[in-house]
C-alpha cells in the first residue's frame, strides 16, 4: 500500500445526506480507506474532520438546510477551517454568489460567482477528460450532469482544472470545489487529493 493510501485511512469524513448522491461518495471514501457518516443532523457536524456536499438538486438542498438549521452550523465548520469539498450543487452551495440565482442561498466558502445550470442544453450531460497537473499526467475523466459554470473567480481562488477555458475544480484555502461528479467515476485522485488536505501529515509537511 502506499505511503498516500495510508495517510488517508480512518479519516472521519462527513457527507451531507440530505438529498443528492451521497452514497457514491461514500463509496470513494471506503475505496480510500476512509471513515464516510451520513450527516443528518447538525450536532453530527462536531463529529466529524471534514465534510462533502454531495450533487444534487441545490434548491432543494437549501430548503432543507433551512428545515433542519445547518445554515449557522454550516458557517461555523467552515469559520473552525475545516476542509469541506463540494461537487455540482454542493458547489454551488459553497460559492459566494450564484449569479443567475441571486436570491438562493450560498454560503460564501470560497471567492467565485457561478452560474447553475450553464453548459447547455444538448450538453446537459456528458463525460470527457481533464487535464490536471496537480493530480498527474493521466487525464480525469470528468461527469458533468446539469452543471454549474464559475462565471467569476476571486484572486485567491487556485484552478486545478479547466474545461474549454472553464475552472472546473478549484481550491481555496480548506475549500475543493468541482462542476463535475469525481464520485461516479472510478478515479480517486479528487478524493484523495480532498483527504490529504486533512491529513495531520500533510499540515506537518507544509509547515
Ligand atoms: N443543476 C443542479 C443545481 O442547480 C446541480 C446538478 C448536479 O448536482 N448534478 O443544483
């Protein structure tokens, strides 16, 4: 096994199971060694290291946050700088601003202005590959089902990956983000990569 698959082991991970496709997330966590928990309730946030939210439908998403009050929670796992990932809706989710939806909540995780839905409708979904240098030479394969678009990016904001121009996976600080669903394919390299942002080992080898 190699020195990356054991430094993700154990990891408790949350996923946010409201509504979406949380279960194949979880499954690229246990493919990777890692602790996934279905989070339900908002006390379940104090849990867990880090957090996925998952694709999905974002405005039913955010009505349920409302439902079960994981707004301020939300805030605060991210104010403690705990890594959070999100894909498609999720985010969404995390952007500061979802320009053709100005009045949908967002929790302002990271610096971007995106734009739902945006790729289309005869490309509404579709598979290809990416190129990103961070995670290696081989392309990504890349889902893209009903996709959000970054429409604006704020200076802080690192691309991992574009599409025709497009950032596609981004980071900021403890925030990953991607328009894609890294989850239904078979590559684990955007977990990983995800996982090791939490991992004591890489703080160590940063600092
Ligand atoms: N189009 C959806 C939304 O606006 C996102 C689609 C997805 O997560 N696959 O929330």
């Amino acid at each position: 096994m190699s020195r990356e698959a054991t430094s993700t082991t154990g990891r408790r991970v949350g996923i946010l199971a409201l509504q979406g496709d949380y279960e194949a997330h979880a499954r690229a966590l246990c493919d990777l060694g890692a602790r996934a928990i279905f989070v339900r309730r908002p006390e379940q946030l104090q849990e867990i290291d880090s957090l996925i939210l998952p694709g999905g439908e974002s405005t039913t998403m955010v009505k349920l946050i409302d439902a079960y009050e994981f707004e301020q929670p939300l805030r605060e796992f991210h104010r403690r700088r705990r890594p959070i990932f999100g894909t498609c809706a999720g985010l969404i989710l995390l952007a500061s601003e979802i320009t053709d939806h100005p009045e949908q909540m967002c929790l302002g995780c990271f610096d971007a202005g995106v734009a739902r839905n945006a790729y289309g409708r005869q490309i509404e979904s579709f598979e290809t590959r990416l190129e990103a240098p961070l995670l290696g030479d081989k392309p990504l394969p890349a889902v893209f089902i009903r996709a959000p678009r970054i429409v604006r990016a704020g200076a802080g904001v690192e691309v991992l990956a574009r599409l025709n121009g497009n950032s596609v996976l981004v980071r900021q600080e403890n925030v990953l983000a991607a328009s894609f669903h890294p989850e239904l394919t078979a590559d684990r390299r955007v977990h990983r990569l995800f996982l090791e942002m939490n991992s004591p080992d890489t703080a160590h080898r940063a600092g």
